[in-house]
C-alpha cells in the first residue's frame, strides 16, 4: 500500500463522499419511489371519485380509446364488477386500494360503489405504474451521483492544493546546491507541518556549525603550515648555493620538488576554504579574452618547462557576467590541471563563444583523459584518477566545481580528438 499521505487522505475521503452519496441515493431513490406510488394512488383514488352512475358509460367509453401518445401500459381501465372484460375480478372484492393478478398481469385497483349500489373498478397495470415511479425516483437520484462527481473532483484538486506548499519545499530543497544551509521558509506551510520545518532548520543551522569549523581547521592549519614550509624552502635554497655532492644534489632536488607540491597543495587548500566560506561577490561585466591573457601569463612558465603548445584557439569576443576572481581561479585551475596531465611536447587549447544565448569556456588537452565512469568522482575533493602519475592535490576540479555551484554554471567533460579531455563551462546568463 502506499505510504503518500495525499493518496491515503484522497482516498479516505473519496470513499467517504461515496459511501454518504450511495447511502443519499438509496435513501432518496425509495423516497421518490414511495412518493411516486402515492401520486399514483391518488389519481385512482380521484377518478373513481368522479365517476357516477350517469357517467359511468361514456367514462367506460374514453377510458377503451386510444390516445395519441399515451403509454399502453399506463393505460386505465374503468368497468363495473358484473363485467368480465377486461378484466376478470371476482364481484365480492372489498372498497378500495389493492392489488390483484388478473391472466397473469399485476395490477392495481380502485374499487368503489356507486350511489345506485353499482360497483365500478378502475385498473392500471402494475407493470406502467413501476416504470413511472422508477423513472420519477432516478430523476432524483441522478443530481446525487453528478453532485458526487463533482465533489470527487474538488476534493482531490483542494487535497492538491493543501499539499503545494510541501511540494515546493520538497522541490526546493532538490534544487539546492550542496552549500546552501540556509533555514527554509515556512511561511505557507500547515501549521502541523510547522514543527518538522523547524526542526530541520535546526538541524541545518548544526550541520552549517560543524561544516564552519571544519572549513576554519582546514584553513588556519593551511595558513599555520605555510611559515615553517617558507622557512624550509628558503633553508633548501641556501642549502643550494653551497657546494653538495651528486647524491646530496640529486636529493636536495626531490626535497624541492615536494616543497613546492606542498606549496600548492597549501595554496588550493586555502582557496577552496575561502571559496567555500564566502556567501556572495561582486558580478561584473567580464571579458573572457582578457582572463585567458592573465591566467596564461601566470601558467606560462609551468607550460614552457614541458615544452607544451599552449594558447587561445578562438577569437570571439565573448563577454560574461560573473565575480571576476571566481572566473579567474576557475580558469587558472581548469588550465593548470590541462598542462599537469599532457604529456611532454603536448597541446593546450583555450576557446570560448556562446551557443544559446549562453556563453562557454572550453580547455582542452591531448594528455590521457578521464574514463567516463570516473568524471562523475573527479569532482570530489583529493580525488585522483587511479593510474596518474602526474603532480596534483586532487584539489583542482573540486575548486571549479564550487566556484560552478556558486555561479550557476554547469562543468561538462568529454572526450577530445583523437585522445585526451575537454572541459567545457558553460556560464548562466542574468
């Protein structure tokens, strides 16, 4: 059985309104039919009142003619007792209302003595008179189940009604991103639904508590690790001034290169941290052609060290709106990762241009790509793609997938031709 309370409250109520309509309906369907009956009754009981013994022959006449339109088994029949035609009833039959089975055929009799001592019986067929009632009881029966109807429709649209506001908090709450701890609003909800909203708001207001202070941890041990990491890079620096041996050179060397992975590693620490704790940012009026300029500027060098073919490949002047520091450390990242993961003597790619009234923002590499099933994981901070060797913090997507979120934007990765990965941003428009 399902467990929706709208169904079970629609339900409920539905089979209520049928049981009290049934019930209406048989009860005024009797009613009708009893009332019929007694009409009935009541005309006999008045057309034997008119007849006497002078008009008793032609009354016996009319009532044998045919009449245009007239139903023949609602036909009356008016003769004395004496007569055998047509119908046969016996001469010591009581004054009255009765029934009686004449050939096989039910009717319904009024029998009356006149003034001169003559008995006369005026009959109708049971058979017209059944028709009659039935047909005057549905007449009043059929407003009850078009009522029932109607009331059946408004019923479920009003349970509808009553249950929008918890659908659109339940839309609400999916189209949410992953950051927004921010109380819900329950300004249209139900007053029984009052006390769950306020519950779930406290719990939010604890889990944006716990969240806060896991952001702040992270942040202040990554600002408290870069003094003594500076003081190790300098003291490796002097270190390489003095003169060392190839062993103790070769060492030195790696001893740099995983200072300066820490020191990345610490940089996007605090970058995400801050990303995550800001709740707003200046939008402006951005030129995609100049954020490429900067962030090449930057990664140049990065890219010459590996010899790799890095540059913008269209020359669309596109415009976004958007915090320029979050576009900026989106594109810086998406391009650092790009030169990280091709290999030697690869290429880079940096285009951009607009498809839908949307604008976009395209890097792509020929390094070694991410297989379909693991770009839904790449996303996740630290995560790495199992097999890589290159140098990373698994920090990178996770910062443009925020800064995403944060913006509206939607992170699309496919593959490139014939090999490596395209990352494709495409920017809401205001």
């Amino acid at each position: 059985m399902t467990r929706s309370l709208q169904f079970r409250l629609s339900a409920w109520l539905s089979a209520l309104v049928v049981a009290i309509a049934a019930a209406g309906g048989v009860v005024a369907f009797k009613t009708a039919l009893h009332e019929a009956n007694e009409l009935q009754d009541g005309q006999l009981k008045q057309i034997a009142a008119l007849v006497t013994p002078r008009t008793l022959a032609v009354m016996e006449r009319e009532a044998l003619a045919q009449v245009d339109g007239a139903d023949a088994e609602s036909k009356l029949v008016i003769q004395t007792l004496v007569e055998r035609t047509p119908l046969s009833i016996a001469a010591n039959v009581p004054d009255g209302l009765q029934n009686a089975i004449v050939d096989g055929t039910r009717w319904r009799l009024a029998v009356r003595t006149l003034d001169d001592g003559t008995r006369v019986v005026i009959g109708q067929k049971t058979a017209g008179r059944d028709e009659i009632a039935r047909n005057s009881a549905l007449a009043t029966v059929t407003p009850f189940a078009a009522l029932a109807l109607v009331l059946l429709a408004a019923l479920h649209l009003i349970v509808r009604r009553m249950f929008r506001p918890l659908a659109a908090l339940s839309a609400g709450l999916d189209t949410r991103p992953e950051h927004d701890l921010s109380a819900l609003s329950g300004d249209a909800l139900p007053s029984e639904i009052a006390p769950f909203v306020v519950a779930i708001n406290r719990l939010l207001a604890r889990v944006e508590a716990s969240v806060a202070l896991q952001r702040r941890f992270v942040a202040d041990a990554a600002h408290e690790l870069r003094s003594p990491l500076t003081a190790l890079s300098l003291q490796a620096e002097r270190l390489d001034a003095s003169e060392l041996p190839d062993t103790a050179r070769e060492r030195l060397d790696a001893l740099r290169r995983g200072l300066a992975r820490t020191r990345s590693l610490l940089h996007q620490l605090l970058t995400l941290a801050r990303l995550q704790q800001r709740t707003d940012a200046d939008v402006a009026r951005l030129r995609v052609q100049e954020i490429f300029r900067n962030v090449l500027e930057d990664l140049m060098p990065l890219a010459e060290e590996k010899e790799i073919d890095i540059g913008v490949s269209s020359v669309d002047e596109v415009f976004i709106h958007a915090p320029q520091a979050d576009i900026t450390i989106m594109v810086k990242n998406l391009v650092d990762n790009a030169i990280r993961y091709t290999p030697a003597g690869g290429r880079v790619d940096l285009a951009t241009g607009v498809s839908n009234a949307r604008p976009w923002i395209r890097v792509a590499d020929d390094g070694p790509g991410i297989a379909p099933e693991e770009r839904a994981r790449v996303f996740d901070p630290f995560y790495r793609v199992p097999g890589s060797d290159a140098n990373g913090s698994g920090l990178g997507l996770s910062i443009v997938g925020t800064i995403a979120a944060r913006i509206g934007a939607q992170v699309e990765l496919a593959d490139a031709a014939p090999r490596g990965l395209v990352v494709t941003v495409t920017i809401a428009t205001p």
